[in-house]
C-alpha cells in the first residue's frame, strides 16, 4: 500500500471512527525501514523519524511483538511467505484480534481480515 487512497472505504471509515480502537503492530515499522533501507520503499525518513509520535497522534496502541508470536509465524503453513505478514497472522490468531488488510491470503489462516 503506497498511500491512503488505496484504502477501501470501509478500512477510510474504520481508522477515521474516533470510537475504533486502533492496533498497530511493531512488525510495522520494522518492515517500513528494512525496505527503506533497502530502497523498495521511498521517501519513508520522516515517518521513521517520529514514527512514535505520528502513531499516537493518529491514535494507535502499539502491539508489541512476543517470542509466541514469533515462533507460531514460523510453523504456520506456507501459504503466504511474506515473514512480516506471517507474524501479523501469528499475532492476529493468538490475540484472536481482526487484521485490516486487502491481502486476500490472510484467509487461508483463518484470519479475521476486514477490508471490503
């Protein structure tokens, strides 16, 4: 995703609901600056550079990223190989929490994934 208008609507709605409670995860900004880095992803310094500021403005609650999580993302079947989705998945069936993502292979772990 590259910017907000590739939101569908309902996921628009959802951040924008001030009564939503937001999650983010830490696996987030750890895949923004490893393809910073790595040059797939442009012009990402300023948000790396206060990202903990901009989340809280926005109103997110960052979820840390346990041991479980990074083990049971590791022995999950193949079906995506994407290792930063792989532990959103992980996280997303062990807190039992939904994911906002148009990535239709999160359904295939049984996921509960809002997007349309």
């Amino acid at each position: 995703m590259r910017s907000p208008a590739e939101l569908s609507s309902r996921a628009r709605n959802i951040l924008a609901d001030p009564r939503a409670e937001l999650l983010l995860s830490m696996i987030v900004p750890w895949e923004i600056a490893i393809k910073s880095g790595t040059g797939k992803l442009k012009n990402s310094e300023e948000i790396l550079a206060d990202f903990e500021g901009l989340t809280a403005a926005a109103g997110f609650q960052v979820l840390e990223t346990s041991i479980k999580h990074a083990i049971q993302s590791g022995l999950l079947p193949l079906h995506h190989k994407d290792p930063f989705d792989r532990l959103l998945i992980a996280q997303s069936l062990d807190l039992n929490i939904p994911v906002l993502s148009g990535d239709e292979c999160f359904d295939r772990y049984g996921v509960k994934r809002v997007w349309r």
